[in-house]
C-alpha cells in the first residue's frame, strides 16, 4: 500500500502534481519513500486500495485561507486544492494531501496522510529537486508519525534538525503544519454544514 494526500495547487505543468486531499483508512502508520517519484494521481490511487477516490476541486475563500495561516503559522500557497476522497463501507478513514513547496530554490512534493484522529499517519517524498545530500534520511520522517497540530510539530521541539538538511526539514515541518490546519478547516466547514 503507498500513501496519499492533498494540497494547495500552483497552476503550472504542477496543477495536475499538486495538493489534493485524500481520505483514507486502510494504512498501517508508516513513511513511505518513492524512489519511483509518482504522480499524486497514482499514489491517491493505491493509497485507497479498493476504495475508489473521487475527485474534487475545493477552492478556499478568503476566512479559511486565514484560518489555515492562524492554526498552522504559515501561508497557503494557493487557494484551490485538489482533493481526492473515498469511502469504504460508507465510512470516511482519513485524508491525504499532497504539498508542492519550496525547498531551497527548487521544488519538493510531499504526500501527507491524515488519520481520523487529525493525526499525520505517514509522509512520503514524492519528488525531490534539490541534490540528495539535502534530503533527511527516511527514519527522520518517522518523527512526524502521530503527530497533531500542536507545539510539538516544530523544529528543535517534537522534531529534531537534521544537519546539511535544515531547509528541508522547515520545508517539511511548514508543509505538514500547513495540512493538518487544512483538513482541520475543511472539517469544521463539514460539520457545521458549510460549503467547502
């Protein structure tokens, strides 16, 4: 099984890459690393496993784009996300976003998976540009597993710095802090009956 995810789109060649939200349930807790590099597409499609994801595009105004900067302490980067849900036996296990985000000056895309307890249940490097030696080693992914939105999702508190890889993993920090607020968002807008 590989992971899944959602995310803020930047409209480019990115567009079909970027941002999409995923729900999910079938997954043991765990970091996935894609030497393949996939596309979101194909690993929204076997992170569901049998469950068919629908695809959806949720354009964000401008009080949940505030929203998001207030929970997470960073911007989204566009307003339209691409997501992708399914439900198996009626019940929704999760989401998955995939983040385009900079790194240095080049791209990276992560797939984040959120579990029903808004919880990160794995993260997987989907594409990487910057030289490898930049890169965490897949273990240092590991400490995001369980993790919620709180002050412990940081650097130098719940999560370690990685030497010769400090851009990254504010990058990644950024990017997970940025999903959970999303899919927080997108579910109280659920729950009190809002339009997304």
């Amino acid at each position: 099984m590989e992971p899944v995810s959602t995310n803020t789109m930047f409209c480019s060649d990115m567009c079909s890459k970027a941002f999409l939200l995923v729900a999910l349930g079938v997954f043991v807790p765990h970091v996935v690393w894609a030497s393949s590099q996939l596309t979101s597409d194909e690993a929204a499609r076997s992170a569901f496993g049998t469950c068919a994801p629908k695809k959806e595009n949720v354009f964000l105004d401008d009080k949940k784009m505030a929203a998001i900067q207030s929970l997470s302490g960073y911007e989204m980067p566009s307003k339209l996300v691409l997501r992708y849900v399914a439900k198996c036996g009626g019940e929704t296990d999760g989401a998955a976003y995939v983040d385009v985000h900079r790194v240095r000056s080049k791209t990276e895309t992560l797939l984040i998976v959120v579990d029903t307890a808004d919880k990160i249940r794995r993260i997987e490097v989907l594409n990487f540009n910057e030289p490898p030696e930049h890169m965490p080693k897949e273990k240092w992914y590991g400490l995001f597993v369980g993790r919620s939105l709180d002050d412990e999702l940081n650097l130098k508190k719940g999560i370690a710095l990685v030497a010769g890889s400090t851009l990254t993993a504010r990058a990644t920090v950024g990017a997970s802090r940025r999903v959970l607020a999303l899919h927080q968002v997108l579910n109280q807008s659920l729950k009190s009956g809002g339009a997304q």
